[in-house]
C-alpha cells in the first residue's frame, strides 16, 4: 500500500487536514495530469493536485498497526 501526507490545503481545507496520512490509490491517468488519488475516512478515493502531498514510506509493523486502527 501507498501512502501520502498532506503538506497543503488550500482550496480543500473542508476535505483535507494538513500534516495527515492518506493512502493512495495508482491511477496513471491521474498522475499523467499532475493529480493523485487519496483516499479519505469513507473509503472513497478523490483526484487532487500532487504538489499538495508528499509520499511517505512506513515501516511494515507501523503500516499493520495503522491499518488495523
């Protein structure tokens, strides 16, 4: 699984809370646009610029234990 943090949003302060964790999803029609799809506490999965995130690699023990969380 990927992951990303929010670094910024702005015009999306409703959807998205900076300094948080999202997963991503691949979508390589997305990323040909310069988008990212990130998935939010609904399990649902929306297109937003990449510059406003930065990837993030978790150790595997950290990863299982947010994903059970």
């Amino acid at each position: 699984m990927k992951w990303t943090i929010c670094i910024k949003n702005t015009g999306f302060e409703a959807s998205l809370e900076t300094r948080k964790l999202y997963t991503v999803e691949d979508d390589l029609k997305a990323q040909a646009h310069g988008m990212i799809r990130v998935v939010d506490e609904s399990g649902e999965g929306y297109l937003y610029p990449a510059q406003m995130f930065g990837p993030i690699a978790l150790q595997n023990t950290l990863e299982s234990q947010l994903l059970a969380a």
